[in-house]
C-alpha cells in the first residue's frame, strides 16, 4: 500500500479529524489565555499552537533545526492499520498492534506500508494471525514498524 506524497493538506485534515486542539478566533483565544506556555508566536507575533511543525517548513526548521515539517505519529499507525485491515478483510479484527516510530516523515515523503504474515494459530477456539508491518520511504528508510495480531474467522470444515 502506498501513502504520499506528504502534503500540509492532508496534515491539517489528519490533525483536524484526530481532534488535536486546531482552533481560531475567539476559541483559540481562550485556550491561549488559558496555557499560554503551550503556543509559539509566528512572524506577526501571534500565538499558533505547536502542531505547525506538522505542515509548516519554515517553521519547524526555526524551532527545530529540522529539515521541513513532518507527519503527526498517529498517522503513520492508521496507515499500519489499514495495512492489517485491508489483508484481514471485513470479517475479522485486529486484537492487537504496537507501533514503533524510527524516522520522520518530512513534507514530499512517500510510505509504502508492508506487511507479512509471521505467525497463525488457534487460541480458546478461535483463530488469529499475527504480522510484521513495516513503513518504508522513497528513500528506502524503515520509518515505522509495527506487530499486530488480528482474530480472523475459521474456516468450516
């Protein structure tokens, strides 16, 4: 499966569906006043929340040295996940995935997400399989890995 390329767009709309506090006007203003440590100023001197280094370039290389913004973690699992689902089918689900992060994802990057199946067995009656899943770059770096066990129905005799 592939992902990407990584776009400020689809951060924003990654961001603003996992409820991250993307907010303006008059909400926004309350929350600043609230925990005013938690924004950074832009270049008018305005408070924005920390997420901008999840699709602003300039900003995140400034704040942190980096070389452009990058992806939210939680995305790269979803596309794990989607990796398991789209092997498991409609009939089965997924008992267990721990995600493990290696590299950013920056701005342009393309992900192929890649599983393989590593283990299936039978436990009280029903049966599971397990994976290995792996998200690779165009750069051909390992960005993200994962292990997941999904409980998938038996067949019938």
């Amino acid at each position: 499966m592939i992902k990407g390329p990584l776009t400020p767009t689809a951060e924003i709309a990654f961001e603003s569906y996992f409820g991250i506090y993307l907010v303006g006007n008059k909400v926004a203003a309350q929350l600043y006043e609230k925990h005013p440590a938690l924004m950074i100023p832009n270049e008018q001197g305005v408070p924005e929340p920390p997420q901008r280094v999840h699709w602003d370039n300039a900003f995140t290389q400034r704040l942190l040295g980096l070389p452009g913004a990058y992806d939210l973690g939680p995305e790269r699992c979803s596309w794990l996940i989607q990796g398991v689902t789209n092997w498991i089918g409609d009939n089965a689900f997924i008992t267990k995935i721990d995600a493990r992060y290696h590299r950013f994802n920056f701005m342009g990057d393309v992900t192929w997400v890649k599983g393989k199946v590593t283990d299936k067995y039978e436990r009280d009656g029903k049966g599971y399989v397990r994976f290995a899943l792996e998200c690779v770059n165009h750069r051909n770096e390992v960005t993200a890995t994962a292990d997941a066990e999904a409980e998938i129905p038996k067949r019938r005799s």
